[in-house]
C-alpha cells in the first residue's frame, strides 16, 4: 500500500499464525478506533505494558523525507509510509507477543532498520511435531503458550481416540505402528484452562520428476463430532488436504450445499419389503422432496432381482414422487449390481453426486461379487449412504460390509426402524447440505490414469472429516 497520505491504513491480526486483512478507512474513522497509542523510535527499548485491540502505530524515523515500511510478526503491513508514518492495527482481544520491524529509508538512499517486541512472554498456544527417530516412531512436540496458562498434556490422536500422550517437558510421544503406516500423525496440547492447539506430521518424501504439472482437484467434505453430529460451521484454517501423502493448496473454499447434486436414490424392493413398502416409500418422497432443490437432479431405481431403473436422473420432483410411487416388492435382492448402475448413471456427472440406499437385508442375487463392488466404489469418488432398515443377524453381517463400502467414499451407515425412518433420511440430508466444497491445488508428476489417496485432517482433536480415500487421475 503505497502513498500513505490517501488515508490512514487499519490492519487487523486474527491470529499470529494466520494471514490478517487489511482494508483502507478514512483518517478520521481509524483515529477514533485507536484506543491506545505506541510510538515507535530508534530509542525505543524494552517496551512495557500489554496492547491488545486497536492500536495506533506511530513512527519517529529520525530522519526527514523518509518512507517507511512496517512489518509485524514477519508480514509487511505498509510499505512507502510518508509523514506522519501512522498505521491503525488490530492486534485482537488477547494481547500476544508480537515483533515489529521499521525500515525507514531517505530520498539519498540511505537506510535504518530497527525491532521492536510487545508483549514480550505472552505467547500464543501453539504445538509443533517433530520426528526424533522414525524407525522407533518416537516424535517430540514443541509448545508455547501463555505464561497464565501452561500446557499440561500433549496428546496423540488416532481414528478420533488418544493412543498416546506426554505431560513434561521436553514432550516426547512414541507413536503406534498404524499411525506410520497410514503416514500421518496428529497431536493435540491442551493448557490448563482447556485451551487446544494441533499439529499433524506427514511421511511426504521428496519428488523428483522431469516433468511436472499444477492440478486442481475437487473435494466434498462432512465434518462430524465423536457424538457423530454434523458441522457446517468450521473455518477453513483447521483444514488440511493431503493428496498422495504431499500437502496440497486450498485455493477454494465453500459450502457444498451451494453447488447442484446428483442424488441416485436405491429403494430395496425386494419380496422381503412387502409389508414395508409403504412406509419406505413415503419416508424416500419425504427426503427427495426437502433436499432436492433447483439445478438438483435425482433418479429412481428399485432393487429386486436385478436392478429396475425407475426413472432417469431428472429435475422433476413429480416424476421422482410418481417412480417411487410405481414401485411394487418382489423377488430377491441385486444390491451390489445396483450400486454398480448407479455409479455407472453418475459416473459422467459433473455435479456433486451421492447415493442413498435403503436396504433391509443382504445380497441375494447379484452377479457382482462383494470384492468387486468394493473395489468399484472405492475408484469411484461417489459417497454412499446407507440405510440399513430393521433385520435380524443375517442383516448385521451385512451392515458390517455397508459400514465398509460407506466409509469408503465418504458416506454413512444409518440403522433404521419403521418409526425413525424419516429421521435417518433426515440425517442424510442434513449431511449432504452441511458438506464443504473444497478445491485444492498440486504439483505432481504428470501421469494419468494414476490412483491417489486423499485425506483431510482438522485442526481439532473433537472433529473429524469424512470423505472419499482417493481418486483416479484424468
């Protein structure tokens, strides 16, 4: 920002270690914000009190006809500051240790540099994971936090359960053997009041390739909490994307609701469903008609001896009511070659997509085998989400090969009887309007039709991510 005398600049700090706005107000409207003034000089030494909120930076050079630039905690807030050399900032509620740096330099060329620290001590919560010894997968974690407020435990996090921890310094965690192999780590300090910072480490080898190219890729995320409840609320800055075990770039970010889907809804209507059928039917007109929205399209297939498209994916709300309507139980149960249609009727989609299956038993009759459909939708990038409705034990063997499929892609197995039917629908819509549209950026070696794993992590040891585990490259 260049030209100071246009206005004075107002600066906020959300976090020391997250990029700050800055936005341009009007001299008089940033001066009436300032409740506290520093003054910066070249004498200038060990600069007591605490400043927190809106403070006024003001600048002595001690030279004439100079411009200044500032930077704070490493990051140039104004650059080419004439007289007075003012600048609003806001260092946030809490007040933090901050470094500032003042580089002022003459029409004649010459330059002065000085650093000044505020708050000195009151460091923010931060942890920071380090290996020590890979091949004994022993990590040690560096912390800082508030002098009234120290870290009592760090904590290592795996599959949302602690597997580790460490409550002295210097902190160090051995972590366990699946944490290596899946190739990342995740810990947690917590302070005395609560308080919680994370870090993760990643096994993210050096790439050496001749050739190269940038790719953006698109992602749909759920977040849930260790009660599985659903959030739409988290800020970008807790997520972190690693596509082939390397760090990837966010550079877009939203609420997934926003984007049209393609839903391919699966009604088991096998002989089994009989006495069912009603309810099933009207809980399914329920969801499609509250989730289904404008640009939305949906499809309609019945699951019987081998897999009776209903209707084709359509933005009619009436025509989906009257397929579900036209289905009629009998014979046996194709479930894993219905999956197999429905992920070859989206596979061309480009909106965001899912599948919701209601099913009350195991595969009866498909021709595709378990292993081949679990492997069909692991490559597809397609959340499912099941509804696995009332049954006996035969049912649960095969809820577990549903939980299996599900988690695969992102999606869920809901357990559903006639009277919660609605409510597991519900679950799923909530699901699907609370998802986060991600596109993340790489630069990888240029190779298609090459399988990729993906995760997602959060900063927050109460929250986990659900998506698919990985995509086939164009």
């Amino acid at each position: 920002m260049n030209d100071s005398s246009r206005g004075l600049d107002h600066v906020r700090f959300r976090s020391p270690q997250i990029p700050f706005l800055i936005t341009i107000l009007l001299l008089s409207a940033s001066i009436a914000s300032a409740t506290t003034q520093l003054l910066l000089t070249r004498d200038t030494h060990d600069i007591a009190g605490e400043y927190k909120g809106v403070v006024e930076l003001v600048v002595d050079p001690g030279v004439e006809a100079a411009k200044v630039t500032i930077a704070v905690d490493g990051q140039k807030i104004a650059t080419g500051l004439l007289s007075p050399w003012r600048i609003v900032v806001d260092f946030g509620p809490s007040a933090l240790e901050h470094r500032i740096s003042v580089t002022a330099t003459t029409t004649n060329g010459r330059r002065v540099q000085w650093h000044e620290t505020v708050n000195r001590g009151l460091l923010p919560l931060t942890v920071k994971l380090e290996p020590l010894d890979l091949a004994n997968r022993l990590f040690a974690a560096k912390t800082t936090a508030p002098e009234n407020d120290p870290v009592q435990v760090v904590q290592l996090w795996q599959d949302g359960q602690v597997v580790a921890e460490s409550s002295e310094q210097p902190y160090r965690i051995t972590a366990p053997p699946e944490a290596i192999a899946n190739g990342f780590v995740q810990v947690t300090a917590r302070t005395k009041s609560g308080e919680e910072a994370a870090d993760f480490w990643s096994a993210t080898g050096d790439v050496h390739a001749e050739e190269i190219q940038v790719r953006t890729v698109p992602l749909f995320v759920s977040v849930v909490d260790r009660s599985g409840q659903t959030h739409d609320d988290v800020d970008r800055a807790l997520f972190r994307v690693l596509d082939n075990e390397s760090e990837a770039t966010i550079v877009e970010f939203g609420k997934a609701f926003d984007q049209p889907i393609s839903i391919a809804l699966l009604i088991d209507a096998s002989a089994s469903m009989t006495y069912s059928m009603e309810s099933a039917v009207r809980a399914a007109k329920e969801f499609a008609s509250r989730t289904l929205k404008a640009g939305d399209k949906c499809s309609v297939t019945a699951i019987q001896d081998v897999p009776r498209r209903k209707q084709t994916l359509t933005g009619e709300s009436t025509l989906v009511a009257k397929a579900l309507d036209g289905i009629k139980p009998m014979g046996r149960t194709a479930l894993f070659d219905a999956l197999s249609s429905a992920i070859r009727e989206l596979k061309e989609e480009k909106n965001r997509r899912a599948i919701v299956v209601l099913t009350d038993g195991t595969d009866t009759s498909s021709i595709a085998s378990y292993n081949e459909i679990r492997q069909l939708v692991g490559t597809s990038g397609i959340p499912i989400y099941f509804i696995a409705y009332e049954g006996g034990e035969e049912q649960q063997r095969n809820v577990d090969q549903l939980k299996f499929l599900a988690e695969e892609t992102g999606g869920f197995v809901a357990i559903a009887t006639e009277q919660n039917l609605p409510q597991k629908y519900h679950e799923i819509e909530k699901d699907l309007r609370a998802q986060f549209a991600i596109r993340y950026q790489i630069t990888d070696f240029a190779k298609s039709n090459e399988w990729r794993t993906v995760h997602v992590q959060l900063k927050n040891s109460r929250l986990t991510a659900r998506t698919i585990k990985g995509y086939f490259t164009p």
